[in-house]
C-alpha cells in the first residue's frame, strides 16, 4: 500500500515536472515580430514584468520539482518537502493570477484605462501566452493534490 | 497554556478581519473624477476585472474571519478551518497578486503595448488602490500566520 502510494506521488511530481517546464519554456520562447503603420517591432515576453514573473517562477518550481523526485524515500526531510509543497503552490498561484490579469488586459483592452488589446497585432504570441498560461494552471491544479497527498503523508503516521 | 494560544489565535483573526475588510472596503470606494481634454471620465475600481475580483475575495474572506471568531472553542469544526484557512490563504495571494499586477501597469504603464500609465490623470483613484492593495497583504500575511497556527492546533494533540 504505501508502495502504490509513493509510486502515485511520484507520478503527480512527475506530471507537474512536466506541466512547469512547458510553462516556463513556452513563455519563454513567446515572440513575435509585427509591423504597424510601418513600424516594426518585437512582442516579447520580458516586455510585461508579471509575463517575466511567470516565467521565472515556473522554473524555478520545475528545478525544485526535479530535485524532490530523486530525494530517497526513507528519509525526514519529506516533512519539510511538505512545507516547501505549500510554498511552492503559494508561488504557482501568485504566478499565474498575475501573468492572467496582465493577459486579460492584453486580449480584452480596457476602454475606460484607455489601453488597446494587443492580440489583434501579434496573435501568435498571444496564442504562446494562453499555451503558457494553460500549462501554468495545469501546474497549479497537480501541485495542489501533491500538497494534498504530502500533508496525508506528514500525518499518516501520526494518525495510526 | 491552552488558553493563551486561542487568545493569540483570536487576536490574528481580528487583525485579519480589519485588514482584509478594509482591503474591501478602501478598494470598493475608490472612484475618481477627472477630465482629460475636456471629456470628463471617472475611474472606479469596477472598471478593471482584477480589482473587481480583489474586493469581493477580500469581501468573502471578511465574512469567513467574522463567522470563525464565533466559532465554539471545544468543536471537531476546527479540523475543517485548518482546510478553509489554507484555501482561503490561496484566494488572498491570487487576488492580490492579480491586483498588484495590473496596479502595475496602471502605475507604470507599458511602452512596448502602448498602455499609457494612467496614475498621472486620476492620482487620488492610484493612492485608493494602493491602499487597499497594502490592506489586502496585510491580510495575506496575518492569514498565513493564521494558517500556521491552525495547522499545529490541528497536529498538536496527535503528536502528544
């Protein structure tokens, strides 16, 4: 049984590996050349701070990630994996509200701010950030069962 | 012993009711009047979608702090508010790092989107965000804490 349990964490860590590496890495390669009214220029994903964010908080939960995966199963440091899980989710859910609501007014414009929406002009790289975002959520969502199933794992013993 | 840790948990909770509903209360009132050549606009919070979710999350988490001040001390329900502590902490970082993101660009703008900052036409409006956006961390932080406490109420007769 506890076998069958740590193979189904492994498998969550190693989902959401995958899902912030994507993240990450498809925010970090979003650009785009456009041209308007003759001017050309580049749309980037440094050039919005939270997008940068984004990215840099992605990766460095992917590095953490990679690091819990070969950390050996008998040892006491999984009760501070348990609380670095809840860091780690904090950070996911920071990342990806901000990187939302800038790529909310990126799509929609805000009217009353007087800001245009900038997908018309480069909808590749909107299409990157949406990718990006969706992967980040992905990341999100597995990262909050992993706590799930840490704190069970903290407390399993306890409770017996 | 017992009686002095409810008392420190009773008092983080007022504290985070008063930050978070003045989160709310300082967001839901900013609202500015200003004319730009010649065409007059006013600035209200609803205006933007981020600031709009931040008021009714702090609004939502008032009301949940207010409910647990009155919760018995000597319930099984306290097992159930380490869980809603966690949740509610999650929805405090997301709207604030939303809020914060786009309080950002309204700040600052940015010149490769041609968002124009607009902090200089409707300042009053920018202080009334950036109050509400120092209550609302305020209330992140007195929440994790909270949260803190409430998980090692729930440990601490376990691991007697």
């Amino acid at each position: 049984m506890a076998k069958v349990g740590r193979l189904f964490g492994l498998v969550l860590r190693l989902l959401a590996l995958g899902a912030t590496m994507s993240a990450a890495i498809v925010m970090g390669t979003s650009h785009e050349r456009a041209s308007v009214f003759a001017i050309s220029f580049e749309a980037k994903y440094s050039d919005i701070p939270s997008f940068k964010y984004f990215m840099i908080a992605n990766a460095v939960v992917s590095v953490y990630s990679f690091l819990v995966i070969f950390l050996p199963a008998e040892t006491l440091l999984w009760r501070l994996v348990a609380a670095f899980d809840m860091v780690v989710t904090l950070l996911l859910t920071s990342s990806v509200s901000a990187a939302l609501a800038v790529a909310q007014v990126g799509k929609d414009g805000n009217v009353r701010a007087g800001w245009l929406p900038i997908c018309g002009q480069v909808p590749k790289y909107c299409n990157h950030v949406t990718g990006a975002l969706g992967a980040g959520f992905a990341g999100l969502i597995l990262y909050a069962m992993i706590l799930l199933y840490s704190v069970h794992t903290v407390l399993y013993p306890l409770l017996d």
